[in-house]
C-alpha cells in the first residue's frame, strides 16, 4: 500500500491491518524499558494511536488530542506508538504534560513490520489509528492517507462510543 508523505508517494511494507483481523504478533516497549507483547494489549478495548515521531508538530497534536479524550471513556485503553525511543518519548511526555495515555516505542520496528505500518524509506510507522476489542480483533481502522496530515479524531472517538453502547 502506499500513502503520501508531504505530498510525495511513500511504499508501506504491505498492506496494513483490516477491520475483522487480529492483531499480529509484535514486542514494543514502555516507559521503562520492559517488553510489551500483543497478548498483554489485549482484554480490554484499546484505541491505538499511531505516530510516526512525537517531536514533530502533526504527531504531538494528534497524542495531545488523545489524551485529552481519554478522560471520557473510563473502560477503554488508549495507547500511542512510535518508533522514538523510549527515552525521546518520556522527554516528550514530560515538556507536554502528556500522562494520561500510555506510551509504546517501536524503536525496533516489530509493531510497523507486523502490522504493515512501517515505511522503509522514511524508518518510521505511518499514521493510523485502530480500535482493538477485547478479544484484539480490529473493529476500526483508519490509515491517514497523508501522514503530515491529522486523523479525522471526530470519527474515531464516535466509532469508540459506539463500540462501548453495543
């Protein structure tokens, strides 16, 4: 699949996660360094925002956003990856006062690689967000077909809503 980076057609290394597919297999870390496996994610709804580098004006819009709207849903995990390191991303956390969502690095590629994200020529994980049962399958799916650009927040939250009311 391909999107656009500034306007420039950029090659992911695949065709990204569906809605109806599980999430695949994949090891990322947290604010301290431990591993994080897909099967500790699931068990509970989780919206995963997806960032290709926190230290850029689009990405740090979009983690504030969300975690400014983690406060409404009570039952749902909220989770932002990027491939910054672990360290770039508690330095980002602490300048924007960004705690309430919880932060995965994807320095190593696994999650961009397993989910089709990863955009070789750049070294980073295009822009998406996902919205994960409780069993991991993916109920939403929105892959930005800009990454400079912003996701369409309004429907990613109306679509967790909805998922909380069925």
């Amino acid at each position: 699949m391909n999107v656009l980076l500034s306007g420039e057609v950029t090659e992911l290394v695949g065709e990204p996660l569906k809605v109806g597919e599980t999430l695949p297999h994949f090891k990322l870390e947290d604010e301290r360094g431990d591993k994080v496996k897909t099967a500790d994610l699931v068990g509970k709804l989780t919206l995963i925002s997806v960032v290709p580098d926190l230290n850029t004006g689009t990405c740090s819009l979009q983690t504030r956003h969300f975690n400014q709207s983690v406060d409404q849903f009570s039952n749902v995990q909220f989770l932002t990856i990027s491939t910054n390191s672990v360290a770039e991303q508690r330095d980002w956390c602490a300048a924007e006062g960004v705690h309430n969502l919880r932060m995965l690095s994807d320095e190593q590629e696994s999650f961009g690689y397993a989910t089709k994200l990863y955009v070789p020529a750049q070294g980073f994980d295009a822009r998406a967000v996902y919205i994960v049962d409780e069993q991991g399958v993916v109920r939403y799916a929105q892959i930005v077909p800009e990454i400079s650009e912003e996701p369409n927040y309004e429907e990613a939250l109306t679509a967790l809503k909805s998922f909380l009311t069925a």
